[in-house]
C-alpha cells in the first residue's frame, strides 16, 4: 500500500522532526535559496525582540545596516542610553503591521499625524514624541528640538527603506492604541510615557486577521515601489503581551495576538517571492524546550533561547561557509547557561546524578550527538559534566528510545 504520507522529509514527521531531536537543534525551517551576504545591508525593526537580531548579525560579521546613528561627540555608553544602535534608525518599538505601514508613509510624505507632540512627565518642561516616546530618554527639551529630530529620523528611515538588502520584521502585537481624528498608531497608550489619555480621542483597537494581512501586503508593496530588489524576512516575537486591554486572561490575548501574527505572516510568505517566514516564535516556544528558553517572569526571552533563535537563523540565511560548528554553537551556549546557573545553582530542583556508576555515559552521548561532538572537540570534559550542568535542564534524554 502506498499513500501521499510515505516518504516524506524528515522534518515533517513529528517522530523524526521533534521527538527524536536534541532540543537545542530543533530548527524548524529548511535553508533558504537566497542567503545573507557578508556585504547586504541588513536592517531590522519591530518589536522589542528584534534588537536581539541585529546585535548577533553584527557579532556575526554580517552588515547590521544602520542609516540612524549617534553623533560623532557621543560616546558609545551615552549612546546606547540614548536608543542609538537598537534597531537600524532610532523609531523604537514598531510592534504591529499597521506600525509599519504607518512608519513608510510618514517617512515619505504620505502620511502627517495630526499629533505632533506630547507634554511629558507631570512636572517637566520636556515633551516626547508620540511615535517613539521613550526613544529620548527625559524628553525632548522643546517641541523645535523635537521636530529638528523627527526630520532627520525621518530622513534616516527614508534612505533605510530605500537601501537595505533585507529587512527583517518582527510583529509583536495586535493591540493597539489609535487616535479616532486620522487613525495613527501609537506604540504606547497615552499616558504611559508621556500624552494625556482622552476617551474622545484615543481609541483602543485589536486588529484582526483581515487587518493584519492587509496592512503587511500593503508594507510589502510600498517597499517594492522604492526598493524592488529588497527581501523582507518576517518573524513572530515569542515574548508575551506584558498587559492586555482586552477583557480576558493576558495569556488568552497573548495567543490570539500571536496567532493572528503568525497567519498573517504566513499568508505574505507564501504569496510573494522575495518575502519569507522565520520561526522565532516556533523555536522558543517548542515543548521540548519545557520552558527553559524563558526568564524568570515567564516571558522575557533569556540568553540561550536567543543563542538558539540565531543558531537557526543563520543556518537558514546565512552561507554554508559562515555557518559555526555544532561544538562551536554548543560551547557558546553553555557560557551563557553557565553563567545562569551560577546565579542560582543551589536552588535549581531537578535530578542530581551524583555517583558516575549510575550514569551510562555511552548511552547519553548516544542519544544527544551534538553532546559527542562537543566532547570530541574538547568543549567538554566529560558527559556526565555535561548532564549535570546543563543536560538536565535542557530536558535532555539520558539514552535513546527503544
């Protein structure tokens, strides 16, 4: 007998694809026919996730293509508290696809927010900008000083779009705040930054699949018309809403913002060419993870989850011959855990091998290859260091099934 299941990738079977994988080489994407260049100019916005993306394509040797950078006088600390170097121009969170929509037509003239200013915290003289509000730590001094920088932002983002090679979109949200007088969209809710909240003016909006799809076939066209040769990677941020509006659990609008993202993305990908998905979201949230890929508050991604976010991504985009070596990847990520796990090692519960009798060593390397080969390479000094350190909480399996 023969049917349209048999003989299919690996990857699409959850037997061969999850249950028998290492959790730290889950990547649950296939390489990509058109690769990164050293060279490309690689811009990302979104939301707050993406930050992480442009500091490995740096630490990588890749081109973190940045048309918005600090002043010459400004030293780096300074600079990085001044939100220079978060994304590729200094707009802040740009959490929904209408954001992004919004941020192009503002960059090029099409679009002129009838709110031009907030006043800033009770107390100060400072104002903020509506559209980045916490982008200016304290404010702007005046509205002239605020202005003066929104044009050259402006200007930055304009040459920004225009230029990039790719443009990596990461969508966190669906919620939003928007001002009933023209429709802009505000990353934060007046009066939380900066703004007073008006019930007349400001509404709350969720916007809907429709919406979502909408607006990102609408992003994706605006870039085509200025920068026809650009790719757009689009990728879902695994970090949790930290409040919702919404009269429901935070963890039941959570789902639905995420999955009204994830469709939406998918439904760009697959209409156009030069557009893909990146699994981000998929990666961190994996069950076989069990968690182990999140912060202490259970939404903040911590240091290894995004080591393995990365590890795929540039196994999907990146060329072979840039690609790091599994030891290579596993050493690194262990630094990172080390370091964890030295902040709080004795109250860590979980089973302890003690005696070396009752750990099969042959069996463990067996079942996690990536584990010998790390070994084979001198990153560890044994298995069972391995296991204890790491493995365990890693849900790893200690011998192959069967």
């Amino acid at each position: 007998m023969t049917h349209p299941y048999k003989n299919l990738h690996a990857d699409q079977y959850w037997s061969s694809g999850m249950a028998e994988q290492a959790p730290g080489l889950i990547c649950p994407t296939r390489p990509s026919s058109h690769k990164i260049k050293a060279t490309d100019r690689v811009a990302t916005l979104g939301s707050c996730f993406a930050q992480h993306i442009g500091r490995a394509l740096q630490a990588g040797g890749f081109n973190f293509y940045q048309t918005e950078t600090a002043p010459a006088w400004m030293a780096p600390d300074y600079a990085n508290t001044m939100n220079y170097g978060m994304y590729s121009a200094r707009y802040g969170n740009v959490y929904t696809p209408r954001q992004a929509v919004q941020l192009f037509t503002r960059a090029f003239g099409q679009f002129a927010p009838l709110s031009t200013s907030w006043a800033g915290h009770e107390g100060s003289d400072a104002v903020v900008d509506p559209f980045r509000p916490t982008v200016q730590p304290g404010g702007f001094k005046s509205e002239t000083a605020l202005l003066e920088d929104r044009t050259t932002h402006l200007a930055a983002v304009r040459q920004l779009f225009m230029t990039a090679d790719w443009l990596v979109l990461t969508l966190g949200l669906t919620e939003a705040w928007q001002d009933q007088r023209d429709g802009a969209v505000y990353p934060l809710a007046p009066g939380v930054a900066g703004g007073i909240f008006d019930a007349e003016t400001h509404a709350f909006t969720n916007f809907s699949i429709d919406d979502c799809i909408a607006d990102l076939r609408l992003f994706h066209k605006l870039v085509q018309v200025v920068n026809p040769h650009a790719r757009i990677i689009l990728t879902v941020s695994p970090v949790a809403l930290a409040a919702t509006f919404e009269p429901q659990h935070v963890w039941s609008a959570t789902t639905y913002s995420k999955s009204v993202l994830r469709v939406a993305a998918e439904t760009l990908a697959r209409e156009a060419d030069n557009v893909s998905y990146f699994p981000a979201y998929e990666i961190i949230t994996s069950p076989l993870n069990g968690n182990t890929y999140l912060a202490d508050d259970m939404r903040q991604v911590n240091a290894l989850g995004v080591a393995h976010v990365m590890r795929a991504f540039f196994a999907t985009y990146a060329p072979a011959d840039v690609q790091p070596t599994p030891a290579d990847t596993l050493a690194h990520d262990m630094g990172v855990i080390c370091d964890e796990s030295r902040l709080d090692n004795e109250s860590v519960s979980g089973p302890k091998i003690e005696p070396a009798s009752v750990f099969d060593e042959a069996a463990y390397l067996a079942a996690n290859p990536d584990v010998a080969t790390a070994l084979a390479n001198g990153a560890l000094s044994s298995a069972q260091q391995h296991y204890e350190q790491y493995g365990q909480f890693e849900g790893r399996r200690l011998k192959s099934e069967g």
